[in-house]
C-alpha cells in the first residue's frame, strides 16, 4: 500500500497536487495567489505614490492623494495637453496646405483634360485619313504607346508607389482624469483632510511605524483598512462611518463644529486597495504564462 502524502511517487495515479506542481513549475499557464496584507495600500497613503500622505487632499469621489503628488500630476497633465495642441496645429496647418495643393493639381489636370479634348476633336479627321492611307500598317494595341505608359502606377518607383491614407487628425482632450476613478479632475475640487493622532505618550516610536496612527475625534475608534471612514467636507475630518450613521446622520450637525451638514458634505473614503485587484472585493492576483495548446 502506497504512502499517502503529497509528494508520494509510488502511486499509479497522476494527484492533482504533482498536476498543480508540475504546473507551477513548467512556466506555462496562469499563475494565481491570494494577495497579503503587505500587497495592499494602506487607507491613509497617497494613490499615486503610495506612500503616508504629508498633506492629504481627498476627491469628490473619496480617493486620497497627496497634495504636492496630484498637483503635479495636473501640471504634467496640462503640460502634455499644451504640447499635443500644438502638434495638432501644426499638422492641421500641413493638412490644409495639402488640401490646397491638391485642388489646385486638381484644377490643373481638369485644364488639361480639357485642352486635350479639344485638340483631339480638331485632330480627328486628319487622323482618319491618316489611317485610311496607312491601312497595311496594324495599330499597336499595346497599353505602353502612345505615353500611356506615363498615366499607369508602377511598383518600382517611389513617387508612383500606392500609399496608405493618413489618419483623420483628432484634437486633444483638454479634460484632466483622475489617475484612479478616470473622472474629471480640477484642482479646485480637491479638499483638505485631516487625520486625527492617536495621544499615546509612552509610545515613542516613528508614526509611519506605528500600526495605530490615526482615530476617530468623536468616538476616538481607531482608522484603519477595515474600518470604514468618511470625510466631513466643512471640516476635513476623517470620522467613521459608524460614527456618521449614529451620530451625525440623526441630526445632520457636525459634532465638532455644530454647523449643518448635507449629504454631499459627507464623503465615503475608499479603503486601500492594489492596482491589479479590485479593493477588497476580489484580493488575488493573476499572472498570465504562455499556454501549451494541443
């Protein structure tokens, strides 16, 4: 009787532990793992750096970026755009000098069309009678005489040689995305947030070190990945959504302040996340190998 473990050779069937090894070890196929802890943003870093924001700005939307990172992302953005507009310019500019020139051949190949119209009617009858003279002689019946040569394209030279038409000229979008959420983006509509400190004076460590940063200032619960927070608009405090739907939502007055609030004053923030897997609903990862095909 064979040994049962997984890497039991003596068995005669093929286990799907030695397949999923085998697989594994190949190169060929998809690869597949759960992503950890350490693969997954934390909810108080920048989007686009990934890094502990120094100045937290939040979109409509609730994606935290640091201030300094999403400005210059707009900047280059609208670098770019200036840059492309001009391009476009410049080729519209050469677009319509070919459209020009081309009308103007054009004009001139119909004025030439008709000349040779109008002398061929004139030359007619003396050609007839030519013929008539000459009835011994066969006429060529070869589509290279008489420079009809010239009129055919030819492969070989370069000038003749059939090209492809160019592309319709598209004017850029001046429109700036956000890098994550793909929607419109302007700077104005970025608001400042601010994170609450956790007071623990015997703790003296770094606070990028810290597990336990930040935390509620009504309910003092502390934030993290798992707990959802909101952003209050009038303020930019970052408070929980537990404290929003017990607290705030019963009255809709700022706890802090004591102000009115409205529903567009309270901003879900979006939980940290990876770029290849949506946050925190489907956490695994897919590498894609080449595939043995039969």
């Amino acid at each position: 009787m064979t040994r049962h473990a997984k890497n039991c050779t003596a068995g005669a069937v093929y286990t799907y532990h030695e397949k999923k090894r085998d697989a594994q070890e190949s190169g060929y196929g998809t690869n597949s793992r759960r992503i950890g802890k350490d693969s997954i943003k934390s909810f108080d870093c920048c989007s686009l750096t990934l890094q502990p924001c120094r100045n937290p700005v939040v979109t409509k939307d609730g994606y935290l970026f640091d201030k300094e990172a999403i400005l210059q992302y707009i900047i280059t953005k609208k670098n770019e755009h200036s840059r492309k507009l001009k391009e476009y310019e410049k080729l519209k500019k050469q677009e319509e000098a070919e459209n020009f020139q081309k009308s103007v051949l054009e004009e001139q190949k119909r004025l030439e069309k008709f000349i040779n119209t109008e002398n061929n009617i004139t030359s007619n009858a003396s050609k007839i009678g030519h013929k008539i003279g000459n009835s011994s002689k066969s006429d060529s019946i070869s589509n290279m005489d008489n420079g009809r040569d010239k009129e055919l394209p030819s492969f070989w030279i370069p000038s003749q040689t059939p090209t492809a038409k160019a592309s319709k000229i598209q004017k850029p979008d001046p429109t700036i995305y956000c890098p994550v959420s793909q929607k419109p983006l302007k700077a104005k509509d970025l608001i400042d947030i601010k994170f609450t400190l956790v007071k623990d004076d015997s703790d003296k460590r770094s606070l990028i070190v810290k597990d336990n940063r930040y935390m509620c200032p009504i309910t003092h619960d502390i934030l993290s990945n798992s707990v959802p927070c909101a952003v209050l608009r009038p303020t930019g405090d970052v408070v929980t959504m537990e404290c929003v739907e017990k607290i705030i939502k019963k009255d809709m007055m700022h706890p802090i302040t004591g102000q009115k609030i409205t529903e567009k004053d309270i901003i879900p923030l979006q939980r940290g996340g990876t770029g290849y897997a949506t946050t925190n609903d489907n956490l695994e990862g897919k590498d894609e190998r080449p595939a043995l095909q039969a």
